[in-house]
C-alpha cells in the first residue's frame, strides 16, 4: 500500500509564492507519474501538474508559468513551486501517484490566496 503525506499548504497574499510538497512511502514500485489536482469550493476538481518519471510534465492552462513541477529524492518526493498566486489558485490541493504498487491520493492542504 502506498501512503502519501503532504505539506506546505497555507495563507498566503496575492502574488507572493508557496511551495507544496508530497513524499510518498509504503510499497511504491515504480512511478509512472506523481500529479498535483486542486479542488475549490463548488467547483470539479482540476489537474494542475503532473509529472513522470522520464519528467515529462504537465501543466494546466490556468497555472502555466507561475507553477513548477518537480521531483527528487530517488523520485519519490514532488514538489510544486507556485509563484504569482492569485485568489483564483485558493483551493485544497492533492497530491496522486500511480505505480506499478497502485495508486494513491493524498489528504489534502488547504492554499489560500487572500489579502
């Protein structure tokens, strides 16, 4: 089973920068992708990033050049750097993993962009 722990969530004013991070443990496997999906209130959730492990990655129209996606710790640990934050980004994030272990989702932390 594999696990995935979050951090990094918080309060932060508009156009300042948060960095998220995810690190995953249990029976991992081999990583195909690790991804970032938020979820704002009455609204679907939304893949924001991805990544695989040859680092392809993925980024939603609404985040590009303001986010970046990235990975270390022998891949099992990604990160999201989001920088220009606006009210728009407030939303909890998820971190999702898929393996050849399975998959998993994260709890969730809370990104709140406000002044």
């Amino acid at each position: 089973q594999v696990q995935l722990m979050e951090s990094g969530g918080g309060t932060v004013q508009p156009g300042g920068p948060l960095t998220l991070s995810c690190t995953a443990s249990g029976s991992i496997g081999s990583i195909y992708y690790m991804a970032w999906v938020r979820q704002a209130p009455g609204k679907q959730r939304e893949l924001v990033a991805s990544i695989t492990s040859a680092d392809i990655v993925y980024y939603a129209d609404s985040v590009k050049g303001r986010f970046t996606i990235s990975r270390e710790n022998a891949g099992n640990t990604a990160y999201l750097q989001m920088n220009s934050l606006k009210p728009d980004d407030t939303a909890v994030y998820y971190c999702n993993l898929q393996s050849n272990g399975g998959g998993a989702w994260g709890e969730g932390t809370q990104v709140t962009v406000s002044s």
